[in-house]
C-alpha cells in the first residue's frame, strides 16, 4: 500500500510538471525600424517591428499582435513571423519572433506634417491546442512614442 501510494505521488508530481510545460512564456525584447520619411518632412508611414521570445521551443505555435495608434479607438491585428530558435541563459532554446505593426493613424501623411502619436500593443502566441498567451506589459501594454521623424 505504501509503495502504491508513493507512485500516485510521483505520478501526480510528474503530470502536474507536464502540465505546466505546456504552459507558453512570452516576452517583449526590443522594437526597431520605426518611421520612414521624405523630404520637406511629409510622413509617409511609420513601420515599427516588434520582437519577442517565446518559450519553450514548440511545433504550432501562431503568434502576432494586436496595435493600436489612437488610443484604443481602433484596433488592428497582425501575425508575426518566425526568426529563429535562439539560445536562452537556462542552456535551452527559446524561439524568437518579430512582428511588423503600421501607424500614424493609417500610416499615411502625404503632404501633411506628421503629427507625434503613441503606439500601444500587446503581443500573443496561440500554440498547437488553441490555447492563447499574452504579453501586456502586466496590464498597462507596450508603449511607443514616435514624436518625431
């Protein structure tokens, strides 16, 4: 009985560490390419990708974002791509994603001056059972402010 009782116990350790392994971990690292202009500083549109980690290394997973460049009166989705499998500081592997977000509320200034604005986002990874993770910078979302070209 007690040999029984001590496999429950194991088993159960074991499928409670197997159930959070699927669990995935997502994390903002860094956004570049941020505006592009002409001369006589007309905007044309800004671009800014975003990057981010997602752990652990898994096949299925979709992942994207959701942006927006007017305070939340519009909302707009992306998927984002595939870089690569990175190394992590624990000896494992994370996958690294990226993700292009326009705005300036549309993305285009054609003979207009550009006008500063903040662009809010949250990312998100789907993985292969449907189940879908978030990043939100705890609840107050990423924040850029693109205040000039």
């Amino acid at each position: 009985m007690k040999k029984l009782l001590i496999a429950w116990t194991v088993a159960g350790v074991l499928s409670a560490f197997a159930g959070a392994a699927r669990a995935e971990t997502l994390w903002y690292k860094w956004a570049d390419g941020k505006y592009s202009v002409s001369k006589y500083a007309t905007h044309l549109y800004t671009g800014i990708r975003a990057h981010f980690g997602v752990w652990p290394v898994a096949w299925g997973h979709s992942a994207g974002a959701v942006f927006t460049d007017d305070g939340w009166a519009s909302v707009n989705w992306t998927d984002a791509s595939w870089e690569a499998n990175v190394a992590n500081g624990f000896g494992g592997r994370d996958e690294q994603w990226g993700v292009w977000m326009l705005g300036g509320n549309g993305g285009q200034y054609i003979g207009q001056p550009f006008v500063p604005f903040t662009f809010e986002f949250a990312l998100y990874v789907r993985n292969s059972s449907g189940q879908w993770f978030w990043d939100n910078n705890r609840g107050m979302n990423h924040r850029i402010a693109v205040d000039s070209p």
